[in-house]
C-alpha cells in the first residue's frame, strides 16, 4: 500500500512540474513562435501582395476581434502613407481549404494583389492558382464593389484551364475578403491611422 | 573497473558513438542526414535532450520508485523535447520546418531511453551529465560526418545558411543518388564497415 502511494505521489509531482515548466515556456515563446510563422509560412505571400511598400507590413500588423475569430490585418505603406492592408481568408477549394492572402487600396478601393497561402490542390492544374502570378494578377487594380467571377459566371477573371472550381474557389475567397473588409471598415481605417 | 570522469566524457566520442557502435538512434541517421546543416541541429537537439535528461533522471533515481521508472524517464524526455521543439520554433524556424516530424521523434530514439536505464538511474549526476554530454556530442559528430559525405558526393557543395560553398568543382557531376533514401544506407553500411576495420587490433 506504502508503495502504490508513493509511486502515484512520485508521477503526479513529477507530472505536474514538467506540465508547469512546459507552460511556462510556452507562455514566454508564444508571441516570438506566432511571429515566425507569419514570417516563415505567410511571409512570403504578404510581401508579394504589398510589393513595393516601404515599410515591412508583418511588424505593422494589427488584430480585430470578428465575432469570434481573430484576425491578423497587414498595412503597407505607400508614398508615406498607409493606404493598403491585407488579410487572410480561406475558402473551400477543389480538396479542402485554401487560404489566400488579399490585398487592397483604402483610398482607391481597389484590389492590388491575391496571392494563395495554403492549398491542397491537383499538382499542375489547381497548385497554379498559387505558383501562376498570371492567374493573381488579374485580380490586381479590380474594383472592390463589382462581384468578382470568373468569365464562364459572367465575370471578368480567366480561369485556369482544367481548374474552374479551383479558379472559382479563389473569387469565393476574394469576395469574402471584401465582405470582412466592408464589415470591419470603420476599425480598420481607424488602426491604420496608427500606422506610420 | 571504475571509469575516471574524463572517460565517461569521452567514450561517447569513439568506444560508445551511439550510430556505429551502439548502433542505436538509426531512424533520424537515416533519415536527416541529406544536408550537414540538419544533421547538425538534429544531433544539438538530442545532445540537449540526452543530457538534460540524464541529469534529471540521475538526480531522481533514488526517489523514483523502479516500477514506475520507465514512466518516469518518458515523462522527463518528452519533457525536453518539448523544450527543445518550442525553442526551435520560436528561433530557428527554418531548420524547424526542415527537421519537422524528426524533433518530436527524438522522445521514441533509443538512445536517450537507453542511457536512462542503463546509466543515469545507477550512476550519480556528475557522471551522467558528463555520459549524456559525451553521447550526444558523438551522436552529432557522427550524423555530420555522414552528411558531410553524403552532402559532398550528391551536390558537390555544401550548403550552410542557404548559401551553397562548392567543394568539388564545376567539373563534377552531382551524383544524386546519394541523398535518396537508399544512398542512405549505402553510406551508413559502408560507415559502420570503416568503424568495424578501425576498431580491429
């Protein structure tokens, strides 16, 4: 009995100091990890969509609450003036989510630049929608309040050949960017102020 | 026969080096040593974890009741490599995204679980601080050689911090295959024959 009791005692203390000191560092390293992944994993599609800007849109980033979930927005800056932000959204492709990162102009309201973050599409066919810049750049100097479709909906952007519902997926993704866009638009017109 | 504190240090780095003499950890040797830059941190990685563990696991030995012992030592070096996985991500996330599904492999290597049985839990801190250090230093030298080898022979260069340095020249034709699975059991085998012949009096 002398022995079950200190074998259970002996786990739990040293269950509960492993556990204690793992949250400890999680806690510290949180913000440091949660950086190196925008830099690492969508790093490279926030830089292509604010090309140009000469501030670096990742360490001017701010979140606002919508409804429930978080979101990340990134400011670039243009001529000296914050003008443009992105922001993720995703939308379900031809196999599962896709992710994408979409930019655009506050003042002019236009679009300036999709890029695809995360995809599982078919290698050679959907994947272009990410590796393509043909297929992103159509979506660049389109104006916010016409719906976005692709031509065979009555809309403006090719698709890729032999991937529409992919092609389609990303219009969805667009659009739905511009719907938090316009949802959320008096606050982030206000966090870009704080931009400089 | 008692070992001075030197030889337990040192017999990780020949007599005992874990992948071609105890011929244990063989997944990750086989696995990351395509580049020297990955064999290199992997092998950090375990050197961390294979000392922090034993010194935890010696300095406990005599609390932690024996049937209990392997739970116990799981515990302790899943522990760090935790430690280990969230200080990789949080600083080099690179090498994080490269060694990926490796680094929480290290908890189900053999060689930190072998040196908690076999050494820390007989043996006092100093000593099996001094034997995890020894091990993992090994572990890493020997990961780094293999890569080195097989770096060279499938690239011609070697590759540090993205920036390729080139070893053979423009004349050499890159033979690829050694960076494959496969090529990676032709050099461990043809390692561990060199250690067998070296090893002959």
């Amino acid at each position: 009995m002398r022995e079950l009791i200190k074998m259970i005692v002996v786990l739990t203390v040293i269950s509960l100091a492993s556990g204690g000191l793992l949250a400890a560092l999680r806690e510290g390293t949180q913000e440091r990890i949660e950086l190196q992944t925008l830099e690492f994993v969508k790093g490279p599609a926030i830089r292509s969509v604010l090309q140009g800007s000469s501030n670096d849109p990742i360490a001017s980033r701010f979140q606002i609450k919508d409804g429930d979930v978080l979101r990340n927005f990134f400011v670039g800056v243009f001529d000296g003036q914050p003008t443009a932000v992105a922001l993720e959204t995703s939308t379900k492709g031809y196999k599962g989510d896709m992710g994408m990162m979409v930019a655009l102009d506050v003042k002019q309201n236009k679009l300036i630049g999709v890029a695809v973050t995360t995809h599982a599409e078919t290698a050679g066919l959907g994947a272009k929608a990410q590796s393509d810049p043909k297929f992103g750049g159509q979506f660049k100097g389109a104006s916010v309040a016409a719906p976005l479709k692709v031509t065979q909906d009555g809309g403006s952007i090719n698709a890729i050949s032999g991937a529409t519902i992919t092609s389609r997926a990303v219009c969805g993704g667009v659009s739905n960017a511009l719907a938090v866009f316009e949802k959320l638009k008096p606050q982030i017109l206000e966090k870009m102020k704080e931009v400089k | 026969m008692a070992k001075t504190l030197t030889q337990e240090f040192t017999k990780g780095l020949w007599a005992e080096i874990p992948p071609f003499r105890l011929v244990l950890g063989l997944c990750p040797t086989l696995a990351i040593t395509n580049t020297v830059e990955n064999a290199f941190g992997m092998g950090i990685a375990v050197t961390f974890v294979l000392t922090f563990s034993n010194i935890m696991i010696s300095a406990l030995r005599k609390i932690i009741p024996p049937k209990v012992r392997i739970v116990a030592f799981i515990v302790f070096i899943a522990t760090f490599v935790c430690v280990v996985e969230l200080v990789m991500q949080a600083y080099t996330y690179s090498l994080f995204m490269k060694l990926g599904i490796y680094i929480p492999l290290i908890v189900v290597n053999c060689i930190p679980m072998g040196r908690a049985e076999a050494f820390a839990s007989r043996f006092g801190v100093v000593r099996s601080m001094l034997d995890g250090l020894g091990l993992g230093i090994g572990y890493t030298l020997a990961l780094s050689t293999l890569a080195t080898f097989r770096e060279i022979i499938a690239t011609g260069s070697i590759t540090l911090y993205e920036k390729p340095i080139a070893i053979l020249g423009a004349s050499f034709e890159p033979f690829k295959f050694l960076v494959e699975a496969p090529g990676a059991f032709i050099c461990l085998g043809l390692m561990l024959g060199i250690m067998n012949i070296l090893g002959k009096k």
